[in-house]
C-alpha cells in the first residue's frame, strides 16, 4: 500500500523542479485517498475524529466517525455527492437516513481552483532525511456568489508539495472555526461501495437546505 506517513516523508518524494512563486497554479490531488481525520476548534477540544474516503474524480466523500476518540455518545456517518450537492446522514445500526441539498462544494479534501499559492517550505527540519515534510500553503476566500455563503469564509491549506495531499486546513467564518488535521493517508481506496448510498436511503426524499449550507456545517454545534 502506497501509504503517506504526513510527518516523516519529506525527503521520500522530493520534486525536481524548483521553489514555486506565488503565481503557482492549485496543485490537484490524487484521485483516491482514505486516511484519518481530526476535527478541532479554538474554542473546543476535538470535535471528530473517524476514517475519511474520497474520490477526487467524482467528488464523493465518506465519513466514519469514531465516537471513542471523540469523546462524544453521537455518531457521524455521512455521505457527501458534492458535484450533486446531495449529502447523505447514514444510521445504519437504525436503518435510518437523512438527505439533505448542500449547495456548497466546498471542502478541505483538496485545492479550490482559485486558491491562492501562499509560500513553499518545511515542517521539521530540512537538514536530515525524516525530521521534515516539505510542503505548500494555499488560501483563498468562499465569497457570496461561489457559495451561496450569507458571510464571507476563509481557508488556508497546507498539502504535501509532492502529491498534493492536504496535511491540514483551517476555516474560518462567522459560523465555524475549525481546524482540520489529516492522518496516515493512502492513496487508494479499499472499497468504492461506501460511496453508494444504502438501499434504506432510496425512497427518501431530499430535503432542502439553506442556501449557506456547506460541509463544514457538520462540525457546528
């Protein structure tokens, strides 16, 4: 397995070419990677934690949380088809789900075309192989009229600067102030179901949502 240890790999995929201007165009990220995610704020203590799958070339995304690590009695299984705008909330020990619009396709799983290139450099230490990961930050704003956001968002995301895989983002707006931080990410997928929805969602109708609903609404209490 082609597996992406996020602090200790630095010196393993190195790119030839040269320091990057601020004038890089957004890298695009693999096709399929599955990792761990951590949710987090300023104000609060971890807010999820569980296994995340997504499929860059279709935009569908799968999240698990792990309520132990969380610390939290709820469970969060959802399903996003975010070029669709459909994002599925999954019981699967109930049978049960929610559908529901999400006019935002915005996310932290990779680079939005207008991001903005920020700098290049190394976490860690450059001077020995294994204690720095050289990486490049992006950032960028979700305004009103891309997503439909009533108040303004702003991102910054930091990827790997070989492979293009997001190590961390942080979010910003009115609503949320959320850091998120990615683990053990490989590049493939073991299983392409989990991006069907169950046959007990089938029959249920979509409920629409406000126009400023995004991903990142579901870690806002």
């Amino acid at each position: 397995m082609r597996t992406v240890e996020l602090f200790c790999v630095a010196f393993l995929c190195l790119c030839p070419m040269a320091w990057a201007s601020s004038s890089r165009e957004p890298c695009r990220s693999p096709s399929k990677i599955s990792g761990m995610l951590c949710v987090s704020s300023t104000k609060d203590d971890t807010i999820a934690w569980g296994d995340f799958k997504y499929d860059a070339t279709h935009k569908h995304l799968r999240f698990v949380e792990d309520s132990s690590k969380s610390n939290k009695t709820s469970h969060l299984d959802v399903l996003i088809h975010f070029d669709e705008g459909v994002m599925y909330e999954l019981d699967s020990k109930n049978e049960s789900c929610k559908k529901q619009s999400l006019p935002s396709h915005k996310h932290p799983m990779e680079v939005p075309a207008d991001a903005t290139h920020v700098d290049e450099l190394y976490m860690g230490s450059p001077d020995k192989s294994e204690q720095g990961l050289r990486v490049r930050m992006w950032s960028g704003n979700i305004s009103d009229h891309d997503a439909h956001h009533s108040q303004a968002a702003h991102y910054s995301i930091m990827t790997t600067s070989c492979g293009c895989i997001t190590v961390s983002c942080t979010y910003h707006s009115e609503k949320n102030d959320l850091i998120f931080s990615f683990f053990n990410v490989e590049t493939e997928i073991d299983d392409m179901q989990v991006f069907n929805p169950p046959d007990y969602c089938e029959s249920m109708a979509i409920e629409e949502a406000s126009d400023d609903h995004s991903f990142f609404d579901l870690f806002h209490d």
